[in-house]
C-alpha cells in the first residue's frame, strides 16, 4: 500500500513536471491526496516547476488547491523569480493576481524585479514596477535594479526604471502639495525614500529612512489619497502662519 501511493506521487510530479494538465487536473479531482506543496531537498516546489516551464494551467490549478504562491526555496528564490528570470511574462501576470508577492527576496537580497533586469525582460519590468516592485531594494552587494541596468548597459531598461521613478516621484510631490494645502511647505527634498510598494494603484506605502515618532509635537501626521498616509518630520517641512 505504501509503495502504491508513493508510486501514485511519483507519476503525479511527473505529470506536473511535463506540463500534462489532463492528467494532473484528474489527479486532483480524485478522491486521492496529493501533496501539492512538496519540495525536494532545495525546496523546489511542484509550482516552482511549472512556472519556470511556463505552464500557466497548472500553476492556476495548483494554487487553486492550495499551493503556496509565496513559498521560498531554502535559498529564498519564488516561483515568480523563477517566471521572471525564464522571460514568462503570462506566467508572471497570472501569478501576481494569484497574490504572489513581488517583493519577496533571496537570501542574497536579489528580487524578482532585479532578475528581470540582468535577463533583459523589458515586458517583465515594466509589468513589475507598474505592480509595485520596490526599485530601491538593494542585495547584498549594494546593487539596485537600476544599478544593474547602467552596469550592464541596458539602456532601454534603464530608461524604464527611471521614467517608472520620475513620473512617481512627481505624481507623489503633488499630492504632497495638494495635501499640505498652503499650510506647511517642504523645506528639503523628500525623494530619496525607500518606497513599496509605490505604483500606479490606489494603495502605496512610503518608509522613510530614519524613524519618527507619529505622537510627538517634532511630527505633522498628512493623509495622502484615501488609502496612504505621510508622516513629514519638523526638519522637512515648516508650519506656514494661517
């Protein structure tokens, strides 16, 4: 009996590492139990594998019954590192609506949007940066996207991450501005910040990189937009006389 499911196991991670979606689409609605989040010694797991392949079937059916999206090799590496690096934009769109975390990151510090960029995946970048990949991360060596980008001299890509950068860095000074209402003005620039993830959706988070206290009279608390909030120090902006 025991060697029959583990032969039944077998045949299933077969199935799923040769794209066979009938087949393991069956398994799954078997009355049988398969272990959809298995991994092996390096914690590859069976949706790790079909989203380096690309097969964009079985990655939905297997978060669809339970796979974890986010789940990490014992290095830190993501399925959607892996969609990333194998240039499957489909396989990386589908996977971020199916909740992975884009700003997930190896034990080396690498992401999936640094990864993007030194495989050259102009699609993939543009696709991540518009959901919110943090462009300020940097890895173990120091580098950022960015970084990696002028080192490599990708220039289209470069371009990409700076235009993604300034047009964000405008539209967030402007709601800065819209916000303080001539009640306060910004004494010192407020960009360079650590900002994730800051996209073109509704909801963003702005980290600062030094700490404040929200309570105390050093801090103005500043909502922006309807879902974020902005906590400008007394040494960045001044109070203006009503």
């Amino acid at each position: 009996m025991i060697k029959n499911v583990a032969f039944l196991a077998d045949k299933f991670r077969q199935a799923v590492m040769e794209g066979d979606y009938d087949l393991v689409r069956r398994a799954l609605d078997s009355s049988k139990k398969f272990g959809v989040e298995d991994a092996d010694d390096m914690g590859i797991t069976l949706l790790m594998y079909s989203a380096q392949n690309g097969y964009d079937d079985i990655v939905e059916l297997l978060v669809n019954n339970k796979a974890n999206v986010n789940a990490q090799m014992k290095n830190g590496t993501t399925s959607l590192m892996l969609a990333c690096e194998h240039a499957h934009i489909c396989t990386v769109a589908l996977m971020v609506e199916l909740g992975a975390n884009i700003n997930l990151v190896q034990n080396t510090g690498e992401t999936a949007l640094m990864k993007a960029v030194r495989r050259g995946h102009k699609q993939i970048v543009r696709f991540l940066l518009e959901n919110g990949a943090n462009f300020s991360e940097q890895n173990s060596s120091g580098y950022t996207a960015l970084s990696y980008a002028k080192m490599m001299r990708l220039t289209e890509i470069e371009d990409i991450i700076v235009d993604h950068i300034n047009r964000l860095t405008a539209e967030f000074d402007k709601q800065v501005q819209v916000t303080l209402n001539n009640t306060a003005k910004i004494t010192s620039a407020l960009f360079p910040l650590q900002c994730f993830p800051l996209s073109d959706g509704e909801k963003f988070v702005v980290n600062f990189k030094h700490e404040l206290q929200t309570n105390t009279p050093e801090t103005v608390p500043c909502p922006i937009l309807s879902k974020a909030k902005l906590v400008i120090s007394a040494y960045k902006a001044q109070l203006l006389e009503m």
